[in-house]
C-alpha cells in the first residue's frame, strides 16, 4: 500500500483498538491490548478513555462508524463517568478496573488523565452536541482545580496544580512545576467557566531551555509524548504566550533533536538510522521507560516506539512519514497487528512487543488527523473554555517571519 493508504490503516486500527478494547457498558477502555491475539487484560486507563471518545469523533467523519453507534456509546461513557465513578473533588483515578471502574495498583487520583478525558470528552460535545454536551459540561463543572491548586485550601497562595491526590496519604505534594505535557491541563484550568483561577498559574511554572548539538533549542529534555500530547487538541501554531515562548516551536525543535541523536548513535545501536527513531515513554525490553534523547530520564537503549515519530507528524512531516513508512517496510510483521504498530522494539535486544498502549495510539490517531485536515484542532479550537484559556494564558497569535525563535520578548 502506498504512503496515504499506511496512513489510512493507522488511522483505522487504532480506532479499532478504542472501540473493540472500550467496555460495552461502562464504556472503560483497555490501558493496552495484545496486538496479534485476544487477551484477559482488565485495566483501564482514564486517559485511554478519553482517547476513545475522540476517536469515535474521528471514525464516524471517516466513515468507519455510524454517526448514532458512536453517540450512544459516547453517552453511555459518560453516564458511567458522572454516575458510577468514584471521583475526588471531580478528578479520576489513573487505573482502573474496566467492568467496575474500581480503583486499581493503589493509583493515585490523577489532574493529568482526568483532563486528558476531558480533552477528548470536549471534542466529543462540541462534534455531537446535545446530550453529550450537557453531560460533559456537567463533568467539567464538577472539576474542582482550586482543590488541586491549594491542596483543599492549605495552601492557598500555591499556583501549581498537584499531580493529584492519594486516599492513603493525600495530596501529591508533586506539583506540575516544569515545562511538559500539562500544557493543557493549565488551558482547561484557565478556561474552567466555573472558576476564576489566578492567570498568575501560567507564568508560575518553570520552563528551562536545552539544546542539542547547539542546533535545536528547545524547552526540557524529555521524552516525546510530553512535547505532542497537548498540541493534538491545542492548535498552538503561530502563537506566543504572554512571556514570548512559542511551544511549537519547541516541539518541533524536540523532535528534530530526538531523531538527530538516533541518528548519531545508529553506530551504537542496530535499531537506530536515518528513518528509525523514536525515542518516548514506552514499553522496554526490561520494562516500561522514559526514553530520551538529552539524558534527563531513561538512558536509550535502542528501543524505539513507532508511534513517537507518528505523534509528532504535525511537527515534521517529512521525517514522520518517512519513518513510518520504513518501519512498516523494514520489519512488516515483527511489529504489524490488528491495532497497528505495536508499541515498541529493539533490534538489538531481538525484542518485538506484543502490546500496544492506548495513549500512544490516541495521540498517533490525532496526530494523522490533524495533518491531514486540522480536524481535531478545528473541533477543539471552537469551544469557548479552550479560548478562555488561551486567552488568560496570553497565547496569541504573532505574525513573525520564519524561523521563528524559541522566545522573543513581546
């Protein structure tokens, strides 16, 4: 098949990975599947879940699922989600049991995978409407971020958000202090039509600067989910924040770095070339890693994760389909299943994982969208607390001539 045929098939498969792995009453989906047979897994991840009610949006514009399925098992999701749901202050647990929704591994209460669900359930209300609508204004308004601003109220001059809240001991004292994924869980906060957050938040969080090879400046140093899952839903081209960063430019810069140092130790590692790279929270042939390119997690050793260069399409096309294409050619089967890339592998190891992970299809699935029609940004763009948020972030839009700086003072 040819390049946007792959694309098509990626698309399609992760979709297929949301509505076959989503329970058909609670509407829960699968943390990971087995990607070449069936299997007994029975955690769900919130996040993950959220991921499936955007890709429903996604699969009924392409075709692949009726308009009133999708609706249906979007409102089945939700009613699961506000009715039977154990919640705190508003927020979900992490991990849980996909037929109950009971909490699993001792997890926490997490902000991120609760407003990586709202993120997915906002697109969904403002592609559906209605009832759906209604319901995720509901769960919205539920959300109370001043709790995780303040920890209850003992902390009440705190501008960071907690990572969240344990019943054994808690809330997290870890608070969102450093440039990553939690763009937009800051834009949700700030947007929150039902309170008035300091717009202070945003300026309070720090954002150090890296540079690899003294030619790709970019903020943190870290793997590459953290430079792509916010700018999925958030159309962040063109627009600066009140403090002069461009966070897409960085993302870009971060992914640039990330294939440059695969391609600098493909020497070193049999996995690593030109169009193999990828390096991203993944599975591992030693376990579940942090890989990165500028040494601040988890040392690489030579596992890549197609679905890392597929994220950050939006950011380098060329590269990213590149890299899919010739993963898909070079190694077919090895890592080529019913739900699509699998996770992970390691040609050095002779590792090839079984698994795929929902968040990692979720993110590759909006990304293909957003590059091909603007589609999720378009959705997600509309809605008013997302320009509230935007707005009381300071991000706007700058017209400036290409290359855009990292920072300009404004």
């Amino acid at each position: 098949m040819n390049t946007r045929q792959l694309m098509d098939e990626v698309q399609k498969r992760a979709w297929q990975f949301f509505w076959n792995e989503s329970h058909p009453e609670t509407g829960l989906t699968k943390d990971r599947a087995n990607n070449f047979t069936s299997d007994d897994y029975t955690i769900a991840s919130i996040a993950s879940t959220g991921y499936a009610l955007a890709a429903n949006v996604v699969a009924v514009q392409r075709g692949w699922l009726e308009r009133k399925r999708a609706e249906q098992r979007t409102l089945s999701t939700l009613r699961f989600m506000l009715d039977d749901m154990f919640h705190f202050h508003g927020w979900l647990y992490h991990f849980v049991d996909w037929r109950s929704g009971k909490r699993v591994w001792n997890c926490e209460v997490s902000t991120i995978d609760t407003a990586l669900f709202l993120a997915g359930a906002l697109l969904a209300a403002e592609f559906f409407k209605g009832e759906v609508a209604r319901l995720v204004e509901r769960f919205y308004r539920r959300l109370d971020f001043e709790a995780m601003r303040t920890d209850g109220g003992s902390k009440p001059d705190e501008m960071l958000l907690s990572h969240g809240w344990r019943p054994e001991d808690g809330f997290i004292s870890t608070r969102w202090h450093s440039y990553c994924e939690h763009i937009v869980l800051y834009i949700l906060a700030l947007g929150a039509p039902h309170q008035n957050l300091p717009e202070k938040m945003w300026d309070a969080w720090q954002r150090p600067v890296v540079n690899y090879r003294g030619k790709y400046e970019h903020l943190t140093g870290g793997p590459l989910f953290m430079h792509q899952m916010s700018h999925h839903y958030v159309d962040l081209r063109g627009r600066r924040d009140r403090l002069g960063w461009d966070y897409w430019v960085s993302s870009v810069n971060a992914t640039l770095a990330s294939r440059q140092f695969c391609i600098d130790n493909k020497g070193k590692f049999k996995t690593f070339d030109d169009d193999v790279w990828g390096l991203t929270a993944c599975d591992g042939p030693d376990g579940y890693r942090g890989y990165a390119a500028i040494i601040m997690w988890d040392k690489p050793d030579g596992t890549v994760a197609p679905t890392a260069p597929i994220g950050s399409i939006i950011f380098t096309p060329e590269e990213s389909l590149r890299a899919m294409r010739t993963m898909y050619d070079r190694y077919g089967s090895r890592i080529w299943g019913r739900y699509g890339f699998s996770n992970a592998f390691n040609v050095d190891r002779d590792w090839w994982d079984k698994d795929v992970i929902g968040i990692d299809l979720g993110m590759a699935l909006l990304a293909i969208e957003d590059y091909r029609t603007g589609g999720v940004w378009k959705l997600f763009m509309r809605r008013p607390e997302v320009r509230r948020g935007l707005q009381r972030a300071g991000l706007r839009v700058t017209k400036e001539p290409e290359p855009r700086p990292l920072r300009k003072p404004l």
